[in-house]
C-alpha cells in the first residue's frame, strides 16, 4: 500500500517535450493576461502559492479552496496552473490537466475555456460530459492534475459527480496515490463535497482564499441598499390564466427606487425561465414604458 503519491518516471526524451510544452502553456497564460481576457491579481497568486505548496507535500491528494462568490475563482486557477508549471520540480503531460464541474453548463463551459490557455481548452468539461468523456480520458492516465469548479454542485453519493469519481477510481486513496492524481477543488458553498466524502485526514487540506482589496461581496450590495430582496415578479396562474395583481404592486415598489435617479442607470432583473420571463417582462412594460425605459434582455 502507498503511503504517497508515487512519482512517474519518464524518459529523457519525453521529459524535454514536456518541458517544450510547458513553455508553451505559460506563453499562452501570458497572452491572456497581455489581451485581459485573464487577469491574474496578487491575491490569487497568494491563493495559488498556497495550493503549489500544498501538493509538493506528496501525502496530499485533496486541496479544498474556500472563496467568496465572484472572487475570481477562474483567475484562482489560472494562477495555480502558471505556478505549478513554472516550478522546475512539477514535470506533467499538458494533456493531463482537466478543468470539470459539476454544474451542467455550456455557457460555464465556453467562459471557462475562452479564459484558460488554449493547450488546455479541450479538457474543459461540465457535467453531461464526466460521466463518460472524462472517465474514459483519465482511466488509463497517471501524473493528473483535476481542478473542479461548484463542486457542492451534484457532489452527494448517488450524483453525478460521486458517481463520476467512484467509476474513475478517484475515490479510492490507494490508487491515487500509486497514479500520482492531485485534485483541487473550489468552492464558496463547501458542503456536501468530495472533500468531505473522502474524509482523507492527513491526504487532503482546504485554504480559506483571500479577496482583494476591490472586492465587493452580497453583503455589501445589501448594506448599500443595491441588492433588494425578491418579491414575486411574474404572478401567473397556470390554472386561472390570470397574473396576481400583487405584481404590479411590487414593480411599483421598484419603479420609485429607479425614479431616485437624476442620471440613467442599469438596473438588473432577474426572471424566471421560457414564458414566465416573457410574462415578467409586459409586467414591467405595464408600469415602465417601453417609449421611456430601454429593456436589455440577457440571458
């Protein structure tokens, strides 16, 4: 039985394609951060420092990073990725770093990819495609780096995501181990994870990730009288056919907030699905007229 992570062995040969690679991967980092398409800030070098740390510890095999919602989690990752391969001591086939979630997502998906190096685009998956593309991609592989996203998101024993990892072997700390797979994961919601599933003690550890010094969380926009809570918006009774009156009562509600406004401003609605996002929107039509206001549609 191991007791760590087992170092792969390769050849001379290949360990200088790997290291070709490698530069080619951190130049892409690099036109990303020129072109801003990924902006990576001091606090997520910090967190991604961390977490390099972390995994040169080889009795590690689970890092857990904590973060606020929209504190940067895809720039998080790309500064993890950019360190790891910038240490001399971390030699790893580019096609074995994978970027999943277990949200089910294709605009997850395409964001995630248009902001990570493009060596690694194809290894981006969401959750329709774990089960099966990305169990049959790492089965056979050693020397993985996995970095999840959402990953409360589908984590519990019976879904997706467990059983993913259970089908992948990537619950059993022995295998791990003898295949050198590293697994970061990131969250701000952390229950019900893998982490927790695992319960690996001394083979896994979670960082708390600092925000920076321009973040601005919920609680804030709360204080700030931005963030309103929700009242019912659409009202629509399906067996009736008919829209609450309540409804025009709490977009008046709204309508006197926008009002404070000397200057035009955006304000964010957010609606339900299909035809109750339609219904919504004559709703407001109804107390903001459309010859005055400009609706946005957004999806």
């Amino acid at each position: 039985m191991s007791l760590k992570r087992e170092k792969c062995i390769y050849s001379l040969a290949t360990q200088e394609i790997m290291k070709l690679r490698k530069k080619i991967v951190l130049h892409e980092l690099k036109l990303l951060e020129l072109t801003k398409k990924t902006i990576i800030y001091e606090n997520q070098e910090m967190i991604a420092a961390n977490v390099v740390t972390a995994f040169k510890n080889r009795k590690i095999i689970n890092v857990m990073v904590i973060s606020k919602t929209q504190s940067g989690k895809t720039g998080s990752m790309c500064a993890t990725i950019k360190q790891y391969l910038e240490d001399s001591s971390n030699l790893i086939p580019i096609e074995n770093i994978y970027i999943i979630t277990g949200l089910s997502s294709c605009e997850w998906k395409e964001q995630t990819k248009e902001r990570m190096p493009e060596s690694i685009q194809k290894r981006v998956f969401h959750r329709s495609e774990l089960p099966n593309t990305f169990v049959d991609e790492i089965k056979d592989k050693k020397n993985i780096l996995i970095i999840m996203d959402e990953i409360q998101v589908a984590a519990k024993k019976g879904q997706t995501i467990y059983l993913t990892f259970r089908n992948a072997n990537l619950l059993n700390k022995n295998i791990l181990y003898q295949n050198d797979i590293k697994i970061l994961e990131y969250t701000a919601t952390p229950d019900g994870t893998i982490y927790d599933l695992m319960k690996w003690k001394d083979a896994s550890t979670k960082f708390l990730a600092m925000v920076g010094d321009k973040y601005i969380s919920s609680f804030d926009l709360l204080q700030l009288g931005r963030v309103k809570q929700y009242k019912e918006l659409c009202g629509f009774d399906k067996e009736t056919q008919q829209i609450d009156t309540i409804v025009f009562e709490n977009i008046e509600e709204i309508k006197k907030d926008i009002d404070n406004f000397d200057t035009p401003h955006y304000h964010i609605i957010r609606t339900k699905n299909g035809i109750e996002q339609d219904l919504t929107i004559m709703n407001f039509k109804q107390i903001f007229n459309d010859d005055i206001y400009d609706y946005i549609k957004k999806n």
